[in-house]
C-alpha cells in the first residue's frame, strides 16, 4: 500500500481582469473556463446566470480549500517568482515528519 503525503498549494490572484486575461490567453480544456464571462463548453445549462465578476470576486473572498496545511501564495506576479519559495515549503514540510 502506498503513503503519501497531499500538499495544496492555492495560487491566488485577486485581480479579476488579470485572471482573465491569463484565462484568454491558454488553451483551456472543454470543462474549463476560457474567460471570467466564457463558462466551460461542457458546463451543464451553459453556467451560472450569476454576474461573472461578481461570481469570481465571491470566489476570490471564500475559497474552497482544505482546512490545514494549505499553501497560499500571492502568484499576480506569475509562477517563476513564487515557485521555489514553495517549493522550499513543501521540502521542509517533508523533511519534518
């Protein structure tokens, strides 16, 4: 049987536009958004009638995380200025059991 250790790691940006703008910018899978306003292609009913902003702002206000262990970084800046502060986390986190 395995044992392994779950790490979270919650990338969070509060910036609606710039969420959007890096939404526009991938190639999103068909159960993913491709805008804040551009539900998934495979989202039953075609989404939320919700304002999409204000959906994101809700999201971004009370996100849906574990209670413990939660890494939680600020990543407007994008992933190469924050990725090997969590990775020293995760390591260090291992390293203690």
């Amino acid at each position: 049987m395995w044992s392994v250790e779950y790490k979270y790691v919650e990338c969070r940006v509060e910036d609606v536009e710039l969420l959007d703008r890096r939404l526009r910018g991938r190639a999103p899978m068909r159960s993913q958004r491709s805008g804040v306003s551009l539900p998934p292609p495979d989202a039953e009913g075609g989404g939320s009638n919700e304002d999409c902003h204000k959906l994101f702002q809700r999201w971004i206000e009370h996100p849906c995380r574990p209670e413990c262990d939660a890494i939680i970084v600020n990543s407007t800046a994008g992933p190469e200025k924050f990725l090997d502060s969590v990775l020293k986390q995760i390591l260090s986190s291992a390293s203690g059991q």
